[in-house]
C-alpha cells in the first residue's frame, strides 16, 4: 500500500459527510475514508446513486439477519463501479485541453513522477513522443483508494424478533466488517476509536485480508492509535493471526474532528518522534509473527512482503503546506490526512448549504468539545446547527429526547436489561423523572438536567446534511449535527477541490492568514483547556493526583520539544515564529491551575 498519487487523503467525517467523497474524488486519484456505521443512511445514498447512474439496486429486507452488511456490501460495491466509471471517462478525454483529464494531472503534486512525466509531455515537440507517453500516461491513472471506517467501540449487541440474543457475527461493528469483506472493494478498513479484541479476531474469518498467490492485499488494514505502545499492542495481536497492517494513522487526541480521545498530555510531536525512533522496530516485531502464520497454515508469506514497512500518517489540525512538509520530512510520515478544511469543499463532500454558511461564519468560540456524544465521550462540535436548534425544542416543549430510531449508540443499562441510548425519550424521560424526585437543590438538579439535556441523536442527525444535499430528505424534517476540528475556523468560505489542493501543496497563495498559530499552539491551548476541565472533575486521591502529574509532565515535555522546531528554519507557509509566546502563554497557564489543585491536593494527602 502506498500514497503513489497524493501526499494527502481525506479522512472519514462524520457518518455522511464523506460518505461519497470517492464518488466525487477518486477519479482524481485521491484517497478518502466512507464510515459505515449507518446501514440505513448508506441504503438511501445506494438507492440515490444508482437511480442517477443506471445501476441495480437490490432492496434488502429489514428481516433478513444479514440485512446491515449486505446493505454496506451494495453500497461498497456501487461505489467501486461509479469510481471505476468515472476514471475511465476521465481517462478517455484527449490532453492538452482544459478538461478533468489535465485536472487529475494538475492535482498531482510536484514530486510525483507521474506529474513529472506529465510535464515532459507537455514539453514535447515530435507528435510520435508525444503519443507514446501520452498512452503510457493514461495507462498510469489510477483511482484513489475507497477506504471505509469502523469505530471499533461502536458495536452493538442486536436480537431477534424473539427477543433473544443474537450470535456473536451480527453484532454491529462485525456486521459492518463484513460488509466490507464481503465487498469487490481493493482498498482499507480504518479502525478507529479503541482496540476491540473480538472484532480483530473476526479478521481473520476473511481471505482477502491474507496475501494470495501472487502476494497481494486485496483488503487491508489502517489502524488510528494515539501513541507508538498502542501501535505495537494491536499491531503484534493481529500479526499472531497472520495479518498485518498496513498502516498505523496517527491523530490527535484533541486538535481533531468528530469525538475527541484525548490522551494522557501527549502531544502530537512528542507521539511523532517515537514513532520515527522505532519505525523500523515495528517491521521486526510483526513480520517473523506473521510469516510463522502463514507457514503453518500451509500459504506463502513473500520475500518482499518482510521489508514492507507499515506506513506512518498523520491527521488533526493541519493547516498549512508548511505544517503538512514539517510532518512528512521532519517525523518521516508517508502522507497527511486533511479533514475539516474539505468540509467546505462541494466538489468533495456531502455538506448541506445551511451547515456550510455557519462553517463559514464560525468564530473561535463557535467550535467547542461538548458532551452531546451519547458515547460519553468528548465530541467537537459546532454551535447554532439544526441539530442543536432541534434538541432545544424539544426540551422547551417538554418532550426532550429523540425517538431513537436507529440505536447504534445504545450503551446504557441503568434503567433498562437491554441497552438504551442516552439521548433517547425513553431515557431521559426516565432520567427527568429521577432527578426531579431527589432531594438536590434546585441548582443541582438544573444543572443535572443541563448535562442530560445536552445529548444529541447522532445516529440521525450526523447522516441529514448529506440527505438533504442531495435532496433525499427536507431540511425542515431532518436536523443537521456537524464534528468540525477547531482548525476549520481559519477556512472562511467555500473552496474549489483545486485551490484546496493546490493549498497543501503549496501552491500559489495560501487560503489562511499569515497570523494563524502554528498547528502545533493549537493542540498545546486545546491540551491546556482540558487539564483544566478535569481538574474540576477529579479528587485528591493519590492515583488521581498522580495521573494528572503525569499529565502536567507529559504537556511541559511535548511543549519542549515544540520549543525545539521553533528554533528551526521554517518550510514555506509555516508560522514557527507564533510558537515562542504561545507555549510561554500557556506554561504559565498550566502552572497556575497547577498551583491551585495539585500543590493543595499533594499537601491533604500528605
């Protein structure tokens, strides 16, 4: 696996607002992420596309115990065939002309030897050398890969109409799995949110994850971590079943789209830098496991296959051409994942207009890490989108909660055998009832109600903005949720795919200001503010007192090394010189909130 065409891809935002970006993209030779976590959401886009590209459409019965993969199946390969199409109609225009053929070539970036030889056809004079390596150009074109992701975590217990259990395969993120597998797809599954033991087990029921004869992937896998140990814990569990990985995808934790894993004060250059030390470490740790597999169960591990390093991306808050050659040539990663900037790209994702407008508009403060995420987890979120307006109402109504018609999210048993969603109406009804029996002040219980209240239906409101994009749903039936990075503040209009891409290339004049903090200030204030968050949220018991010691210590570490790349030569386009003032800033930031909790916490317990 190998980024030939684009130093860059698009990773997976939200359940629909990437859910077709290979539709509008990988003709050009882009990479991008689908999730599918939603069946549902992905049924209507299948029907959409192949309604407006003369494609079968199959409907799949709500009965069939095989329903939800067989819909991601459907979709994955409806997907493909569009790709397919497209590229072929790309490939079939003539150069030297103003069409999406000179586009995919232009789209390219410098260093690519693809483009290289481009421009030497451009250069050409005889009409004999021009024709040969137009062919061979031509022949060169390649698609993107149609990459999918499964929140690992995000995997549902389902049953049977009786009320029993289901077996251990149509469980959510497995079914999803399969889906995939079971797809005409050559590309990746990304997994994100935790390691799920169960579900990377059922890999291995799957061939296409295996190498065949002729030593290829068909399916692969990328794997989201946050620091090298979790890298080296799920890389050595699938490569005892043989498989291997194709790439570990590096995020950070906080200065990110969608739900936010923070990590313990890790910060993104402190995490990269371990990663470049042992980046040879993790192929001698996983290659003899997997070779061994393969030998035993009687297949071929190839010769070549043992020097394929793992690829090392890098996703989360980037924002400039000089950031991304920063992580690329200074950490040693393959390729850089640009997500929100795109969200106000039309050309590559699924935004409805309303949503965009307030992308465009957003100030600093609009963009926050909320709890709205029934997941219990920190999730970026935008203010005054149809969602948030929607879930208002129906409080100010009495009637809070959402009917939960899908129920990927159901996690909560505290009322309930059976897990319920906590932003459903039978769960916060439930919730309402308890606390305004209890014998809390008036201001606790406000705000407990506040925090209750505060959950939103993502399962149906992060899928609408693509639906009513493309004209599948009314805005006025279908309330929008969006998970922008806090980065995308910088970004304050709509942008054609080229002035995106030329932007991180480099290319021509930068889409942001010249004042925009370095990236790396950024996850350093984000960092900053969540320390704080805890802070008020934690005891003084000594492992409390100790993990945000450790916390403290491991932000002032990843600071220093910051401090460290400001003092390099800067690459073009990127603002070193905001680094010094910032990281002083914020020390002193994180020494006060120190003084005021740990020192006090240190001296009760001692």
């Amino acid at each position: 696996m190998s980024y030939n065409n684009h130093k860059f891809h698009i990773p997976v935002m939200g359940t629909g607002h990437s859910i077709d970006t290979p539709i509008r993209v990988a003709h050009f030779g882009i990479s991008s992420v689908m999730s599918i976590v939603d069946d549902v959401l992905i049924d209507k886009i299948c029907r959409y596309y192949c309604e407006n590209y003369n494609l079968p459409f199959t409907e799949v019965s709500k009965s069939d115990p095989y329903a939800r993969s067989k819909r991601i199946t459907q979709y994955l390969n409806t997907v493909g065939k569009i790709v397919a199409y497209n590229l072929e109609k790309v490939k079939s225009l003539p150069f030297f002309e103003d069409n999406d053929k000179s586009k995919y070539f232009s789209l390219l970036p410098e260093s690519s030897l693809l483009k290289q030889k481009y421009n030497l056809l451009l250069s050409l004079k005889g009409d004999y050398e021009k024709t040969r390596l137009a062919n061979e150009l031509t022949n060169l074109m390649s698609a993107g890969s149609i990459d999918v992701n499964i929140m690992s975590k995000v995997d549902r217990t389902n049953y049977a109409k009786d009320g029993t259990i289901l077996s251990d395969e149509f469980t959510d993120a497995k079914a999803a799995l399969r889906g995939f597998a079971e797809s005409d797809l050559n590309s990746a599954v990304v997994f994100s949110a935790g390691f799920n033991r169960s579900l990377f087990g059922y890999l291995s029921q799957f061939k296409d994850f295996y190498r065949n004869k002729s030593g290829e992937l068909k399916k692969k896998i990328i794997i989201k971590v946050s620091d090298y140990r979790s890298a080296l814990i799920q890389g050595k569990f699938l490569a005892a079943k043989g498989l291997e990985v194709s790439e570990f995808r590096i995020e950070s934790g906080l200065n990110c789209g969608g739900h936010a894993f923070a990590s313990q004060g890790y910060l993104l250059p402190s995490i990269l830098t371990e990663f470049a030390k042992n980046k040879n470490q993790l192929n001698e740790q996983f290659r003899p496991i997997i070779k061994s597999y393969y030998e035993k169960a009687g297949m071929i591990f190839p010769d070549f296959a043992m020097i394929e390093p793992p690829l090392i991306t890098v996703q989360g808050g980037i924002g400039t051409s000089g950031e991304a050659m920063r992580l690329l040539e200074d950490f040693g990663c393959d390729s850089t994942g640009w997500g929100s900037p795109f969200l106000l790209v039309p050309e590559a994702t699924c935004v409805d207009q309303e949503t965009v407008n307030l992308l465009m508009n957003a100030k600093k403060e609009d963009l926050y890490l909320s709890n709205a995420s029934p997941l219990g987890v920190p999730f970026n979120n935008l203010r005054n989108t149809g969602s948030e307006k929607w879930t208002k109402e129906r409080v100010e109504k009495g009637i809070p909660g959402s009917a939960c018609p899908k129920g990927f999210l159901f996690s909560n048993k505290e009322y309930t055998d059976k897990p319920i969603c906590t932003a459903s109406r039978q769960y916060q009804k439930l919730k309402v009832d308890e606390i305004s029996k209890s014998d809390l002040t008036e201001d606790e219980k406000t705000k407990l109600l506040n925090s209750v209240f505060e959950k939103v239906c993502l399962c149906e409101h992060l899928g609408n903005g693509a639906l009513i994009k493309l004209g599948i749903a009314p805005k006025m039936k279908s309330p929008q949720s969006i998970c922008p990075g806090p980065n995308v503040v910088w970004f304050n209009r709509e942008y054609s795919l080229t002035e995106m891409v030329d932007h991180i290339y480099g290319r021509g004049e930068s889409l942001v200001s010249a004042e925009r903090p370095h990236m790396f200030c950024q996850e350093i204030e984000l960092y900053v503010n969540y320390f704080e968050k805890i802070l008020g949220t934690m005891g003084n018991t000594p492992a409390e007192i100790n993990y945000l010691e450790t916390f403290k210590d491991n932000l002032e570490s990843g600071m220093d090394i910051i401090l460290k790349i400001s003092e390099q030569k800067a690459y073009p386009n990127e603002n070193l010189k905001s680094i010094p003032a910032f990281v002083d800033l914020q020390r002193e930031r994180l020494k006060l909130l120190s003084i005021n909790k740990l020192e006090l916490a240190i001296a009760v317990n001692y």
